[in-house]
C-alpha cells in the first residue's frame, strides 16, 4: 500500500511539474512589449492546435480532442503511422520490417499493434480482430499524411460512440475533399526514395481526387528492408459535413524484408555484426489493401444525420523467425503468419437537439455492424517456403476459416441543467458472435484442444460525464464508464490457453475506468488540459514473442496522470507539449515463460510525452520540431522464482540458480528522440522540405522484449533456450529532401 500511493505521488508530481513549467514562462513573457502588442485576433489566426482549444463548452472529458490540418502537416514524421503521434502521449515505434504493423503505446499500455487503440481512417474501421499476427492489428502503412485534415480522438471508457478496442484510447482520421494539383520527389539516406502524384477538379455538383505514390526504403540494416510501395486514392465528394456525401476507394501493396528483434547476446558473440544485423535474412512479408467506403451527411429535421459504409480486403503474409532453433533445430523456427480477409459493415448516427423546459439537451443515437470473413492461420516455413510439421508441438500450426459478426446500439444524452453544469449521460450495448471452423483440428485433438467452435456475447456498458465550467475559460470532469475489447475467437474456443496456460478468457473483456481532468485557458496563449485516471481490465492482452502472436492474459489495473499544454510564445511560434505518467500492474503474479514471476506487466512504459516547436507564417518558412520521449518498461513480469523457473525450464531447472535466465527483474530503457521538418516555399509554385529524424543520432532501441530463444550453437547445450534481452534499433540520423510544385491558382 505504501508503494502504492508513493507511486501515485511521484506520478501526480511529474504531470503537475511539467504543467507549471508553461505556465511561469508565460508570466516572463507577459511583461515584454511584443507579447503584450500581440492582439487576440493575430494569436487566433496562427495557432496551429487552435482545434484543441475549441473543445469548451462541448467536451465532456479532459481526455479528448481534436488536431486540425495544419498541425498534422507540420508534425516531423518518418513513416505514415507517426501522423497518430498528434495524439497526446502516444508512441509510435517499430519492431520489425516497414511493411508490418506499427506498435502503439499510450497511457502504460505497449498496444502491441494496435490493440485497445480503436482507429478508424475515413469511416473505415482498420483494427482487425482474430488477427494471424496480433488482436486488433492495425496497419496504417496505407495511410497518407498529406489527405489527412483532422484527428479527433480520446481516452477511456466514458464515450457511447466508441466501442471495440477503443477503452483506452480511440483515434478517427479524416480526409480532405479536395488537394491542390501537385507532384513531389524524395530523396534520402537509407536508400530512401518517394514519388507523389496528386490532385483534384470540380466534376459536376462535386469534386474528383486523386493520389498515387510509390516509395522505396532501405533502412540501416545490414540485410536491407527493400521496402516497395505502392498506394493509390480516389474519391469523389459533394457538400460537405452537414449535408454532403464522399465515395472513396484505395489500394496499396507492399513487399519487404524484415529485420526483427534479436538477442543481444548474438552481437555480444559477433554472430551478428551489429545492432543492425539478422539471424535470418530471408525474413519478410508482403501486404495488400483494397478498400471502398461511402460517407453521408443530412440535416433532418432539427437534428444531424450521418452514416458511412465500408468494403475492405486485406491480405497479409508475415515470415518472422522469433525463436531462431527453440523449436526445430535442423530448419528453424520461421513461421508463415497469414490471412485473407474481406471486411464489410456500417454505422449510422442521428443528433438531435431537444429543450425540455428550461433545459438543452442534445440526444444522440447511433449503431453499428462489422462481418469478418477470414482464412488465417500459422505453419512453419524456411526461406518462405512451407515446411511439414515436424519437430513443431500442435499449437505451433493453424489454419482456420473464422466468421465474425459484431452489432452495437447506443444512446447519449448530454443535459445542460444550468449555465455552469451539465452531463453527458450514456449506455452501449454490443453483441459478438464468432465461428471458427479448425482445418487442423486432428493435429490440434491430440494435444487435447481445438480452434474450432462458437461464442457469443453481450455486453452493455453505462457511461458518464459530469461538467462543471464556473466560467468560459475552465472547465472540470468527473468521468466512469466501462468499455471492452473482444479476443481472437481460437483462443475463446479453447479451454486454455495452449501457449501460456491461461484460464478460458471471454470473448467481450470488460474495462472500467474513471477520470477527473481539467481544461483551461489560463490566457489567451496559454491553454492546457489534465487528468488523472485510473482503468481495470478483466483480460490485459499481452504480447506473446514466442510464438509472435498476442494472448489474453490476467487482469489488470492502471492509474496515472496526463498533462497537455499549448503556449503562443510570438505570432509565428508555438510550443505544444504532452506528457503521461503511468504506473500499471496485473492484478495478481503473472508467470511470464522465462521463469520470472510477478506483477509488472512487460513492455508497459512508465511515462510517454512529446514536446513540439511549430513555426508558421515566418516570411516562406515553415515547420515543427518535436522530441518524442518514452520512458523505461519492466520487460520481465518480476524476478525469477525457482517455482517458475522449475515450470518454465523443465529440461534443465531445478531452482532459479542453474535456469537459463537473468536472476533479478530485467528491465528496458526508453528512449528520446529529435526530429525536424523544415519547409520553404519558394516561387510559382515550387517548395522545398528538409526532413532530419534522430537529429541527435540517439543509440536506442525502438523496441525491446525478453524471451526464451536458442541459436543454432546453442541446440546441444541448451534444450530449453535461453531467455535473454531482445531488440529493434531506433534508426540513426536520417535526412530526407523533397522538391514540389504545385499547379494552379
């Protein structure tokens, strides 16, 4: 207990530290002549997060907002999943090749690729659920940056409008109607190449757009990414968000190579000749995207209509090599991850504004429906070329046709009862239904489980909000609400889980959480948010690196704070800065599989935050500096316990003093990053940009993990593995630069 409030005490200093720093700067600053020559009609003109000042009045947490167009142009980014680091305290890393998946991590969760982080892009839901590679899985390398013109997003389970994946945080990406006519070419270190063709005109009552890019992408490794992409968008829309409609449609496709974590003791042994090696250089993958989806907007009657409508096709093969020899130790343990999927649904909403008496209320009602259709599955492959199973234990192979069928109804009404209070008052229900049809299921019958099966499940979740604002200026929240994210129908189906003997978990988890914030405009450039939250969660979906996938693991608890502040420091520069400070842990001890034991919850980072320069409006300059901070993870559950240990290392352990694995708690470093986009418009049209990411050449890991593996040396001596210390680097110091020019008025 003592731990436990200190925690919370060192966590709650950090935020309030970090929120008065803005704060006493703008008191020096308030007493120059510029600041105080500034009018409040020049700062509104030129603030670049101005939409996330807008929210008084209309939010109903802290923990909510919205990052506008120019902000998320100006954002320095590398690879089109960083776009979602606008969004406070969220990370976004690597661990493997280019074309895979990015990890998410925000609020002490490592979201792995994209579970608990409900995304949509243009109405179009990507997390996948029953995923080959990981639970919610959520790809955004089709994703382009210069369509993007908002992200509204938030945090927690207070919002009736948010369901699967979105508890602890949900992200909605929008995209423009209309671009300017233009192409592009980018050249850059690592072998990086960009070519962009893009463009809209007025065709009957609306506009038609178009974009196409192709990309190529090396990377530092010694063994090259090779990363080759294609992505195409065209769309045509009419009006606009009130009364309006958008029809989309787009295609990507990419091929590479995968550099994934490895040991560190493969480098310390030379077996590798850098942080930047493979073990197994004919890892690799090969995606592909194709999507159709239609946006429609109506004013009926006094309220506002909208719904949207969606196909989506994907197929992905993933060939990772985690474990090296653990399992097969004449061919190797890659694996071939695979799926085909075909996605189709909709959603519809209808806001209605009703004065009862005296008093305003706003209702609103909404559903929705998603249908999976997919083949997927894992089989052991060398080169990328299938193999028989037969060194492989039963749970190492899957190949399933899986049915999904998601539906959810809600209902919100936010009620102003007076001038300074109002709520937000909402329930949701959502109802899953899932069959999976197990083509191994002879194999799987022999070690006494099976895939196959069906499950189904309802869930209805209260949410609420209450408002205080004593003025125009400030606001105060008082939020609860319980959420949910669904799990992979093949580990539902069985009655443990194979791969870490975990009890049957539920096909809907519930998550509860609760939250008490404060946003402000302090003066008229200086505004800030924050909050202080605490989320239970019935099943945490943990990373499982042995065998590449996600699983459902124990429960667990999460409290911690979150502090945003934007600061107009002149006309033409601004500061923004987030910071969150976490402390989480399972509920109970947790058996982590290299014979450690306890209650930290692996790859969960204490602390994530950024810091952001944005200029704009300097003569033909513009631009954003951002540091991206995340803070150290515990990698292992606890230290080893001769229990464990005897569990884990059944072949070799008697107690924790001659088992293959690090005696004390095995913990990871963070990492800070320094990144710069620099644009210059020049004349008739032409611009050029500077981009420089890792600017201070950091020597960090992007990624780390801790399991058991074994290298081909080690198959004699070592029949359990070993567990050690796996890592992704953060690239070096990159340089990119592009020329542009636009067509037209």
């Amino acid at each position: 207990m003592h731990r436990t409030v200190a925690g919370a005490l060192l966590t709650a200093v950090g935020c309030v530290t970090f929120a008065a720093a803005p704060a006493l700067a703008a008191d020096s600053a308030g007493s120059t002549d510029s600041a105080e020559a500034m009018s409040a009609d020049s700062v509104e003109e030129v603030v670049v997060t101005a939409a996330r000042l807008d929210l008084l009045g209309s939010a109903t947490t802290a923990s909510e907002g919205v990052v506008a167009d120019q902000e998320i142009q100006l954002t320095p980014q590398y690879r089109p999943g960083q776009v979602l680091e606008t969004v406070p305290g969220l990370i976004v890393t690597l661990h493997s090749g280019e074309g895979k998946a990015n990890e998410y991590l925000v609020r002490g969760y490592n979201l792995d690729h994209g579970t608990d982080l409900e995304t949509y892009v243009d109405g179009m839901p990507i997390n996948q659920p029953t995923h080959a590679h990981g639970q919610g899985y959520t790809d955004l390398n089709f994703l382009v940056p210069e369509l993007a013109d908002e992200i509204t997003y938030t945090k927690g389970p207070y919002y009736a409008d948010i369901g699967d994946f979105g508890a602890v945080g949900s992200v909605h990406v929008s995209y423009r109607d209309t671009i300017s006519d233009q192409v592009s070419a980018t050249v850059g270190t690592l072998d990086f190449q960009r070519v962009v063709a893009a463009g809209s005109e007025a065709l009957g009552d609306g506009h038609l757009l178009g974009f196409a890019e192709v990309q190529h992408y090396d990377g530092p490794f010694v063994t090259p990414d090779d990363a080759r992409k294609e992505n195409m968008v065209l769309r045509y829309s009419e009006g606009d968000q009130r009364n309006g409609y958008s029809v989309t449609g787009m295609y990507y496709h990419q091929l590479w190579t995968n550099t994934t974590d490895i040991p560190i003791r493969a480098i310390a042994e030379g077996l590798v000749p850098n942080r930047f090696g493979t073990l197994n250089p004919n890892d690799g993958g090969h995606a592909q995207r194709a999507s159709l989806s239609v946006n429609y907007y109506a004013t009926v009657g006094n309220g506002q209509f909208s719904a949207s409508g969606f196909f989506i096709y994907n197929q992905l093969h993933l060939f990772n090599d985690f474990t090296h020899f653990l399992v097969d130790p004449i061919h190797g343990d890659q694996e071939d991850q695979f799926e085909n999927r075909r996605v189709s649904g909709g959603s519809a909403n209808y806001v209605l504004p009703v004065r009862l008496g005296s008093i305003d209320n706003e209702l609103s009602v909404g559903g929705l429906t998603r249908y999976d259709l997919l083949g997927v599955g894992r089989l052991p492959s060398e080169d990328q070329m299938p193999l028989p199973s037969r060194f492989e234990p039963p749970s190492y192979s899957n190949d399933d046709q899986v049915y999904l069928f998601a539906g959810a109804l809600y209902l919100q009404a936010v009620t102003h009862w007076t001038s300074t209070i109002r709520t937000a008052l909402g329930v949701r229900d959502d109802y899953q239904h899932g069959t999976d049809v197990d083509y191994l299921y002879a194999l799987h019958e022999t070690a006494g489980y099976t895939n196959g099966g069906t499950a189904q499940q309802s869930l209805i979740q209260p949410k609420g909000s209450l408002i205080y604002a004593p003025s125009d200026q400030l606001e105060f929240y008082l939020a609860a609400g319980r959420g949910f994210h669904s799990a992979d129908i093949r580990g539902v189906n069985q009655d443990t889980s194979v791969d870490l003997g975990l009890p049957h978990t539920p096909l809907l988890a519930r998550q509860e959480g609760q939250e008490v914030g404060v946003r402000a405009t302090v003066e008229r450039n200086l505004a800030f948010t924050f909050a202080v939250y605490n989320l239970w969660q019935q099943s945490e979906t943990i990373i499982d690196p042995d065998v590449g996938q996600d699983s459902a693991g124990p429960p667990s608890r999460r409290y911690g704070c979150e502090v945003n502040i934007t600061y107009q420091i002149s006309r033409w520069l601004e500061f923004y800065g987030s910071y969150s400070g976490n402390h989480t842990r399972f509920t109970h001890p947790f058996d982590d599989g290299t014979g450690h034991l306890g209650t930290y919850i692996t790859d969960a980072p204490v602390a994530t935050g950024a810091f952001a320069l944005y200029l704009t409006d300097l003569g033909p300059w513009s631009g954003g500096l951002m540091y991206r901070y995340l803070g150290n993870y515990p990698l292992s559950s606890g230290p080893c316990v001769d229990s464990a240990a005897v569990h884990d290392f059944p072949g070799v352990a008697t107690s924790c003093a001659n088992a293959p694995t690090a005696l004390g708690q095995v913990n990871a470093k963070g990492f800070g990053e320094l990144n710069l986009d620099l644009h210059y418009a020049i004349a008739s049209g032409w611009s050029a940009s500077l981009g420089l990411y890792n600017l201070l050449n950091t020597h960090a890991a992007a990624a780390e993990f801790w399991y058991v593996d074994r290298l081909q040396n080690e198959i004699s001596t070592y029949p359990d593995g070993r567990a050690d210390v796996h890592e992704h680097p953060l690239e070096p110091f990159m340089a990119r630069f592009t020329i542009s020019k636009r067509f037209g008025p």
